[in-house]
C-alpha cells in the first residue's frame, strides 16, 4: 500500500470541501433575538372579502390568511396563532393587537413600489419577548390566492397572497431570512417570493426551533455503534501508518468521539441548528435528558451539516470533557479536524446507503486521494 | 491540514453572512436602483438615534441615521446628511420592521436613496438600497457588498437574479468600478 502523496490528499480535500460548499445541502434557518412567550398570539384579521372566488377556491382574504396562520400551527407546539375574523379593532402600532390588513402605507409612511408587504414586531429588549406584530399587505399591488408557479397577468405580476403570509407570519414568530444570514437552502422563509408556495423541512424546523415541544422521533436509521467504532479504529490505524500522523493531545477517548458526533449528526441530520444540536448532545452527556430531534429529515440523499460547525462541536466537547468531566489528557493519531471530517463522511456515506465495509472503504479512498465516492443510492 | 483549509471553508460558506432583515420585497435591478434614487451617496456612519414620533395611527420608534458625505455620485447632499428608518429600540422597548436595515457608527454603505419625502425606508427597495463598503484589509481596495453582505462581482448580479449564495461571487467589487458603473446608468438614463 503506497503513502499518499501530499498534494494528492490536499486536492482531494478541496475538491471536497467545495462540493459540499457548493451543494443546496446545508440546514439552517435563521431566527430573530425576539420570540413569543408562550400560549397563544391572537391575530387581528381585517383583508377582507374577495371581489370574486380566488383561484385556490378562498372566497376572502381573511380565509386565505386564516390557512396560512393554520399552516404554522400545524407544525408549533408551545405557541399557537388564533384568529379574530373581520375584526374592527383600530390600526395602530403600538397598541397590543396582532393586525393584519390591507393598506397603501405603513401606519402613515407610504409603501415604495417595490415592497408586497411589511410585517413589524414590537417587543422588550431584556427579554426578547415579543408583545405585538403586525402585518401589512400593500394594496397597490395585484393580489390573488394560488399554488404552483407565480403568475401574471400580461405583465404584471399577480402576487399569491398565501406565499406571502406564510412568509410574514414566519417573520411575526420569530423566523428570519436563511438567504440572506449566509444559508442556501430551499425556504419560504428566504428573502424574494419564489414559485415555492409551501413550507419546507427547513422552515419548519425553524418554527419548530422555536416553539417546538421537545422534539420529534428521528426517522433516520442509524449503524449500530459498534460499527462506526470500528471504522474509526480503522481510521487511527490509517493516519499512523499511511499517513505518518504524530500525537495530538486529545481528552475525549476514542468511543466517546464517535458517540457524540454520531449524536451530533443525528440531530443535525434531524434538522437542527448547530447550537441547538450541540446544546442537546451535552445535555444527553450530563443526563439532563434526551431529546428528540427537530423535525423529520425530507426524503432524498441526506444533508449533513458544514464542516467548520461540526468543528466547533468537537473543540466544545473537548473542552467540556477537559474542564467540566475532568477527563485527564490521552492522546491520539487522529486530531479533531481528522475525526470530523472522516466520522461525518463515514456516516454520510452509511445513512446514503452503504453499509459498514463500502462505507469505509470510501472514506479511505477519499483519505488515499481518489476523490469523493457516490454514495450507495 | 484541515486546519489551514478551515479559512477556504470559511470564506465559502460566510461569505453571504449579513445582518439585514426582511418582508417580501421584489429586489429592484441595478437600473431600477439608480433610475429610482434621487441622490446616491457613499457616507460613514456618524449617530445613529432613536425616537419617538407620532402618527395618525399611533407612535412609532423612528431611528435617524446620520451620515458623514464621502463622495456623491448622483443628485446633491450635503457633506453631513440625515436618513430616518422606521424601527428602533428606546429604553426597553423595541419596534423591529423586518427588513429595514439597521446601521452601527463607523459603518461605510453607498445609499442610493428615494425621491420621495417620506417612507417607511428612505432607500430604494427598502433595504436593496443599501451596498455595504468595506476595505481589503491587505490592499487598501474599498470593495462594495450587497445589504446582506453577499459578494458580488459585477452590477450585473445585482437584483433579482443574483446569484445564490454558493454560486455568489468571492471577490466583491472594487468601490470605484460600482462608481463608474452608477455614473455611467445615470448618463444613459439622462441621455434617453
């Protein structure tokens, strides 16, 4: 068996590294500093009648509004929308009612020409609990209610009124734009209206995040957790031998590395944010408790997180092993960027299909320089 | 050897990480910004404040954003000018319109800034009017990103067709070429 060469491993290694920053394949909705506590946010609901039957069958605005306040419920636990139907409370900011109307302004400052609708949020600073929110929709526009693709009519565009509110209503619970907080996944929630007219995993893992009542049973399988320590005795044999590795201090043993990344990945997998998973997995170590994941992993080849989050995870639980478990200091062939990087890649390549024996031999290819492996479906 | 590629890895997936926040917007073209904006400026900012106003539907939190004049490419401002946005935080109360940009002292942003006399934001798109300057710590380049911080290469990319951000330009634009670029939309749109 021949050593790899350097540069062979460093291409290999980009190439990676800029298939996986390159993929549609990261989870991360973005939250807001400011949710709800707790119980029920009563909205307001004051569009109004349709002039005729909208295309999705609504026969008003409000009802349009009311399915898409449904919507989030469906997937909330710990705070619920509920809905005041033609409601005549006054417009006003400020005043501790939820509005959701059709205007040509904002509470007095005109819309400019490019905004469908705002939505506003008033809450306390210390806390972040938020007291009110408000969303207006601008009525110069053309509105209707419809799935599929956005339409037109000749050559203006007929905005979908349930897309939009989904949107707002995400922004009034606290979700933020994943597109433009360095995300790229597929979201309701990013910034520009799409021909995405439902929520996907990821915007629902981002409500869920915040209002979810202690999470959800993971529908991924994974290897049974003498396998996965089998590989990375593999993997310690390999950078000893192959690669000539040196010692690294380390104060998480062998077993404990590939316990909680696997626990890592599983929540991520699950999607969860990276701190969320992290927070998890430490409260699993420190028998607080074990949660379920965040929400149902979508059907087709299985994400994994970025990298450097999964880095940080392994130094916290260095740290956590060293300072609070007072685990003394060992040491091992393998640093913490190798174990990551190698673990994540073997589960990936399990969790795609493959089953122990492929799976490691597609690591080790990767490690000898022969590029990223296709996954086993 | 992970460790020194972990700066590639960061720079591609940071590389779009931004502050602003939004509601729906239909991202206006490069065009549309420069042909909608009365002045277009590049400004630091000074003072950011926050205040109470009344208006017919009640009072609202309004944050006057005070900018010190680098340079202006369109229309006239003073070397010292004033923007207020909707949205702020007083005391412990916090008035948040999603989308608006939010702005810290010693910010450096080209403003392309709205003709008419008052809006919920005083840029064009909301918060689309707002590119974010920042200098090449090594070369002493002034380079231009969008309001959330995305790279982008050319004017071309600005709008609704940018580009995701895995896809989006890493090396963002000299200031000057977004300078020329303006100048030059302005002429054209002059001329027609």
């Amino acid at each position: 068996m021949t050593r790899p060469r350097r540069g062979t491993l460093w291409g290999a290694l980009v190439v990676l590294l800029l298939g996986v920053t390159a993929a549609d394949t990261s989870l991360g909705f973005s939250l807001l500093a400011n949710k709800w506590p707790n119980g029920t946010v009563t909205m307001q609901l004051q569009l109004g009648s349709a002039s005729s039957t909208l295309v999705d069958g609504s026969t008003s605005w409000n009802q349009v509004a009311t399915n898409a306040l449904a919507t989030w419920n469906t997937h909330v636990d710990l705070v619920k929308f509920s809905a005041v139907q033609n409601s005549t409370a006054r417009r006003a900011e400020n005043d501790g009612l939820n509005s959701v109307f059709f205007a040509s302004d904002v509470f007095g400052e005109p819309f400019d020409r490019d905004t469908l609708a705002i939505a506003t949020s008033w809450y306390r600073v210390s806390t972040g609990a938020k007291i009110e929110g408000d969303v207006v929709f601008n009525n110069a526009k053309s509105w209707n209610s419809y799935r599929g693709n956005l339409r037109t009519s000749g050559t203006t565009p007929v905005n979908d009124l349930m897309r939009v509110a989904l949107h707002e209503f995400g922004h009034i619970l606290g979700l933020d734009h994943p597109d433009e907080n360095g995300q790229n996944v597929r979201a309701m929630m990013n910034s520009e209206i799409s021909n995405l007219d439902a929520l996907t995993a990821d915007d629902i893992a981002g409500g869920r995040s915040l209002y979810g009542g202690g999470g959800v049973t993971s529908n991924v399988s994974f290897p049974p957790r003498n396998e996965p320590n089998d590989f990375f005795n593999q993997l310690i044999g390999v950078y000893r031998n192959e690669l000539r590795a040196g010692q690294v201090t380390t104060y998480v043993d062998p077993e404990g590395i590939v316990v909680w990344l696997i626990e890592y990945a599983r929540y991520r997998v699950g999607l969860c944010d990276h701190s969320t998973a992290q927070t998890r997995v430490f409260a699993a170590i420190d028998n607080t408790g074990v949660s379920g994941v965040c929400a149902l992993t979508p059907a087709g080849t299985i994400p994994f997180p970025p990298r450097n989050e999964g880095l940080d995870f392994m130094t916290a639980l260095q740290v956590k092993y060293r300072d609070e478990l007072r685990r003394g200091a060992g040491s091992s062939f393998v640093n913490n960027e190798g174990a990551v990087v190698w673990v994540l890649e073997y589960l990936r390549y399990r969790l795609n299909g493959c089953n122990h024996g492929d799976a490691t031999s597609k690591v080790f290819a990767q490690i000898r320089g022969q590029g990223v492996q296709p996954v086993c479906r | 050897m992970f460790r020194r590629l972990l700066p590639l890895t960061l720079l591609c997936t940071l590389v779009a990480t931004g502050v602003a926040r939004s509601t729906t917007v239909i991202p206006p073209s490069f065009g549309a910004l420069v042909s909608g904006a009365s002045t277009i400026f590049v400004g630091e900012v000074m003072n950011v404040r926050a205040a109470w106003e009344s208006t017919p539907a009640g009072r609202v939190i309004v944050t006057s954003v005070t900018f010190r004049v680098e340079a202006v490419w369109k229309g006239n401002v003073g070397a010292v000018t004033q923007l207020a946005f909707m949205g702020g935080e007083i005391g412990d109360l916090g008035m948040m319109v999603h989308g608006m940009p939010t702005f810290r002292m010693g910010q450096r942003d080209v403003l392309f800034v709205g003709g008419e006399a008052r809006r919920i934001s005083p840029l064009v798109g909301l918060m689309h009017g707002r590119m974010r300057v920042e200098r090449d710590l090594v070369s002493g380049v002034d380079r231009v990103r969008t309001h959330d911080g995305q790279a982008v290469g050319s004017v071309t990319q600005i709008g609704p067709q940018r580009a995701p951000a895995s896809l989006a330009s890493i090396t963002p634009m000299r200031l000057s070429d977004l300078e020329g670029a303006v100048r030059a939309q302005a002429t054209a749109a002059r001329r027609r």
